[in-house]
C-alpha cells in the first residue's frame, strides 16, 4: 500500500509551477481507515482552516475556526434538533445509560465489526476505566 499503510492519512507539500508562492498539496489516505468523503472533509477543513490563518496572520491558531462555515452550520442543526416528545423526561445521557443497563443488563448495547457489549458488560468496562468518576 505504501507509505500510508500504518497512517489514516499523510499529507505532501510541494511547490508549484504556476507562480511563486504557490503550494500544491496531495492527500493520500488508508481505504482501511477513511472513505473518499471523508478524506475529502478533512481536505475542506484544513482549506478552511488555512483560508483563517491567511486572512488573520497574528492570531493564535487555537482561536481560528478549523472546519468550513457550512459544516458548523450542519452541527448547529445536529445541536438544535427537534423537540422532545411530550411527557418524556429530559435526563442527562449518562443517567440514561445507567438506568438502560440496570434495566436491561443482557441487552446489546454497542457493536462494532464482530465485538458486541451488552449493557452489562460496557458498564463494566465504563467502571473499570474511570469513566464512571468523570461522569
């Protein structure tokens, strides 16, 4: 595969022809770990994020947007979202999870690929690892 075989993505710079200043980049990324779409994302964000870092010089990197203004957009919309139906209680997510897992501990609750957890099971590794504490 190359020199993206243990990488999700490397990025190339080189000068270009068309004018001075003037950089080319080529992206090449792991089929494995990332799909066209979602390399082309990455793509728009670090043109996003340079567009920012071109237009205010002096700023600190930390304070420039890093993903194009249509993607915020698209969260705001996630954040946003529709209403909760009538009478269903607003709790926080972790509250939900720990009453989901005392009520149905055999219940699948994640998967990915072959590994399956049940309800039991992911609550167990959430304790083991502390998340519990942060929660």
């Amino acid at each position: 595969m190359g020199p993206v075989q243990d990488l999700n993505l490397v990025v190339c710079s080189r000068q270009r022809r068309d004018g001075p200043g003037t950089i080319g980049l080529s992206w090449f990324y792991n089929p494995d770990r990332l799909t066209p779409d979602q390399t082309a994302r990455l793509a728009e964000r670090y043109q996003a994020l340079l567009a920012e870092i071109l237009a205010r010089p002096q700023s600190p990197l930390a304070s420039l947007p890093t993903m194009p203004q249509s993607e915020e957009d698209l969260i705001a919309t996630w954040e946003s979202g529709p209403p909760a139906p009538s009478g269903c209680q607003s709790i926080p997510v972790h509250q939900a999870f720990w009453r989901q897992a005392q009520a149905t501990p055999q219940a699948l609750a994640v998967s990915s690929g072959q590994e399956r957890l049940d309800y039991a099971a992911l609550a167990a590794r959430a304790a083991e690892t502390g998340v519990i504490a942060c929660l």
